[in-house]
C-alpha cells in the first residue's frame, strides 16, 4: 500500500501536465518561502482531481516524475498522499484536523488467515485502548468494523479520500459508519499477509492528535504506546485470528503504515512458505530447494520465488516479493547479493537465516507471465523455463493458497 505506481498510465492530460511542472519547479525551488508557493499551488491541483475522481491524472503525473526527476517524485507523492489521508473540516462551527488510520497487524499461518466482519465487542476493546494508550486527550475516533485484506483496501488516492471524508464526519459527529460491506472482494488466501482496521481520529484543528504529541503527564513516547497497545489488544486479535502468528505495529497513518506492513510481510511469506511446505510434503527445510527470479516488463517489479525439492525440477509453491516505492534494481544487478540493503540480499538472508541450504538466482529479467486459467503468477524454474507452481496431487485437501 503504498506509494502508487501505476503501470501503463494514458497520455499524458492538461492536469497531469501541470502538476508535474508546480513538482518539477518546487524541487528546484531555493528557499522556503518559494516551497510554500509551489506546495500551495500543487495541493490546489490535487485537491481538486481527488474531488472529480482523476485518478488517471494523479498517476500519470506521478509516473512520468518519477522518471524526469526522482526529487519532485518524492515531493508529489507526500502530497498526493497527505491530502488523500487528511483534512481539515468545519463541525458546529469548531474546525478541526482529521488523518485516517491503518492499524496494522501482520500475520502468519499454515492455514487460512481471516479477513470480514468484526464483532462489536472487538472494536470496542479497541476503541477504548486507543483512548488509553494512543490518541491524545480530546480526540475522537470512527473505526470500521471489517478486518481488511490487502485486496479490499482503497486502491487510489481518490478512493482512500473517499473514505476519509466518511470517517472522519462519523468521528467528529458521532454518527453511525454507513458504508456497504458486503460486496467487499475475496481474500487471495496466502500464508502471511497484512490485515487492517481502518479509522479515523479527530482532534481540534492545531491540538495533537496522539498522545506522543501532548504535553505534560499524559504525554508518553512511541515505544511506551506500542508496548501498551501489543500487550493490551493481543488477546483481542488472537481471538479473531486463530490459528495464526502475527506482529503488531502503532497504530499511526493510512499510507506509512500499509507501506511498512507491505514491506514486514514479504520475509514473513518467504518463513510461512517454508513452515507449510515441511507441514505438508513431510520433509526437512534441508531437502528444499528455492529458485529467485526478477520479473518486469523493462525493469524489475518483483522478484518470483519458487520452492521445489532438491533434484526435482518441478516448483511446488511460490511466493511473490514485491519492489515498493524507489527500490530500484538495475537489470544486471538482479542476482548481486554483495549490494547491501538491496533487496536481493534480503531474500538471500531471509533464505539463509530459515535454514535453506540449496538455492538458485537467475541474473536474467523474465516477462510477468500470469496464468492464464487461474490468474497466478507463474515462477521461473531452475533452467530458466516459465512454470506453473503445482503441489502433488496425492497430498490430503488443503485450503487453496496463492502461489
């Protein structure tokens, strides 16, 4: 979740046009005082695609910065994503400051990991440990009761202020969340995943909305929140996530929050991926062999990675690791596990840290061949040929996972 990154955008509009000039100039601005000048006329811009729902604009604007200049990128899409995630509205004449939150819990499981609808029991006990522990004296919050999937999030920036501006109104109002959830799309079941509670907290414009914020004896740091909040609302999820492991995060703002949530479950797929396949086939992670291959159409988008058993050469399962933000890996860099912080050293060391031995990286890019029948990503085997994942047909029924 993410920084979008859109892929094929349309030509280029009038309004994307524009946008990218205000963000080319602002990045080449020399002082404050000229910053405050081009963020001004670059939120008014964007402030009004969000209300006609120009998504197109805002990615096209986006994608083709991020070519010319990564700079103005970087000062467009905090933009973009600062308007998407909060506002400022007037209730009963007071004004006050609204940001919408992820409240972000990553899971792991051999089984299936829950998403849909949470009981009114379960928001409340979290309702009161944000009081307690995370939001600021004086601010009010809405949460939606709907444990949400990766695939039942806001998908743009338009639509995540959409739901904005319904939360925040039931938070400073309190009135009843009115939103159609039943129509919500199916979970893609995987292994490990992020799941969210979406809300919203509000505090009188120019008040601090959390309680790291505050001043005097109600003020308290981010870890000692985070402490509060893993100790006081683990039972709680447990409850609704059984059967599986998870990580707790604070709860904090809408985009921070899903991006670094994408970024925790990627090693933990890669662990849940290896747990379920010794559970399964009955083997040792010794007996495991894992095939690492970039993907994209000009220029890597994720890495594919494929688990099969040693001197076999079918893939068994999948797990895709995606690149987010600027992650970057030039073509002929795809296999380097010597570039530090690259993120094929992170799968190296996530790979070695689980105890897998044999493993292979194809230093070539491969096209992102979906399948065609169910709509998978295909892997790369070991002698470079484009295969569907398929587990052996004789192992008991499992629940269908994503490969």
């Amino acid at each position: 979740m993410p920084k979008f990154r859109a892929k094929n955008p349309p030509r280029i509009s009038p309004e994307a046009e524009r946008l990218i000039a205000d963000a080319l100039s602002l990045a080449a601005s020399g002082s404050r005082v000229e910053d405050i000048y081009w963020e001004a006329r670059i939120l008014e811009r964007l402030i009004k695609l969000l209300h006609a729902q120009n998504q197109n604009a805002i990615d096209s604007a986006l994608e083709q910065t991020l070519k010319i200049n990564p700079i103005a990128y970087d000062a467009l899409a905090e933009n973009a994503e600062t308007l998407a995630e909060s506002m400022t509205l007037e209730f009963n004449g007071q004004t006050w400051d609204a940001l919408l939150l992820a409240i972000p819990i990553v899971a792991h499981t051999r089984y299936n990991i829950p998403s849909g609808k949470l009981s009114a029991n379960s928001i409340t006990a979290m309702g009161n440990l944000l009081h307690e522990a995370i939001i600021a004296d004086g601010s009010r919050i809405a949460l939606i009761p709907w444990l949400y999937s990766i695939d039942q999030m806001p998908h743009s920036h338009c639509q995540t202020r959409q739901l904005l501006e319904q939360l925040a109104a039931a938070a400073i109002g309190g009135g009843e969340i009115k939103m159609e959830l039943r129509n919500m799309p199916e979970t893609i079941p995987v292994l490990a995943d992020p799941r969210y509670v979406v809300g919203v907290v509000a505090a009188p414009a120019g008040q601090a909305l959390f309680r790291w914020q505050e001043d005097g004896p109600r003020r308290q740091e981010r870890s000692v929140a985070l402490t509060q909040w893993q100790s006081g609302i683990a039972e709680t999820i447990a409850a609704f996530l059984p059967g599986c492991e998870f990580e707790l995060a604070l709860p904090e703002a809408y985009f921070t929050n899903c991006r670094e949530s994408d970024r925790k479950v990627r090693p933990l797929s890669i662990v849940a991926a290896i747990n379920y396949l010794e559970s399964v086939l009955n083997v040792s992670r010794k007996q495991l062999t894992v095939i690492v291959a970039g993907f994209g159409e000009e220029e890597c988008d994720e890495y594919r990675i494929g688990f099969g058993l040693k001197g076999q050469k079918e893939i068994l399962y999948g797990v895709v690791w995606p690149l987010y933000d600027r992650e970057m890996v030039s073509n002929d860099a795809l296999s380097d596990v010597s570039i530090e912080d690259s993120p094929i050293r992170e799968i190296y060391d996530t790979l070695k840290a689980a105890g897998i031995e044999d493993h292979f990286r194809h230093s070539t890019l491969f096209a992102p061949e979906m399948c065609e029948d169910c709509g998978v990503p295909m892997f790369a085997d070991r002698s470079g040929e484009i295969v569907h994942a398929e587990m052996p047909e004789d192992l008991p029924a499992q629940e269908p996972l994503f490969h």
